[in-house]
C-alpha cells in the first residue's frame, strides 16, 4: 500500500511540474497579455493543484497534510480572482486581444 501511495504521489508531483513548465513556456511564447494569462492560468491551478495533491499523499494523515490544503485553497480561490483583475484592468487601460485583429474568414494571419 506504502508503494502505491508513493508511486501515485510522485505521479502527482511530476505531472504537476510538468504542467507548470508548459505553462512557463505558454507565458514566453504566446503572442498577447490575455493568451499569456491564460499560461498562468494553468500553473496556477493545474500545476500547484497537482504538486500540492502530490505533496499531501506523500505528508499521510498530519498537520502539514491542513496546512498544504489551506494552501491549496487558498491558490485556488484568489488564482481566478487575480486574472480577471488583471484581464480586467488591460481592458480598461486600452489593450486589445490579438484576435480582434485577425481576419474575419478564420485562416488566420496572412503569410504572403
């Protein structure tokens, strides 16, 4: 039992690290402030999620198992408030999504 808990933390745990590294990438290589956020989005709650889960298998029945989740509930809580204040406040500042600015016909940007 001691094996399976330990194999699914670490399950846990690198597949929260890997999501957190494709949404580091997401923040560096997508095009606008709103796609961007959507890369913090993602390490925000998939990443730390994860990691935090993967943490409290790995703590078993203890204090630090109360203390991850009152992290966890709290990242989970003010992660969507903070994008949209954020999101919000671009708007208000005049920043237009990118896609606003593509083509109407769907094909994209053109190459030519």
């Amino acid at each position: 039992m001691a094996l399976a808990l330990d194999l699914l933390s670490w399950i846990c745990i690198l597949a929260g690290s890997a999501i957190a590294l494709i949404g580091g990438l997401g923040m560096l290589r997508l095009p606008d402030v709103f796609a961007r956020m959507h890369g913090t989005g993602m390490i925000d709650t998939l990443g730390i999620g994860a990691i935090l889960v993967g943490l409290m298998i790995q703590a078993g029945a203890t204090l630090v198992t109360v203390k991850l989740l009152l992290v966890l509930l709290f990242v989970l809580y003010t992660s969507p408030i903070t994008t949209h204040a954020l999101a919000r406040a671009c708007l208000n500042a005049g920043v237009e999504p990118l896609a606003r600015h593509l083509p109407a016909d769907g094909d994209g940007p053109s190459k030519g």
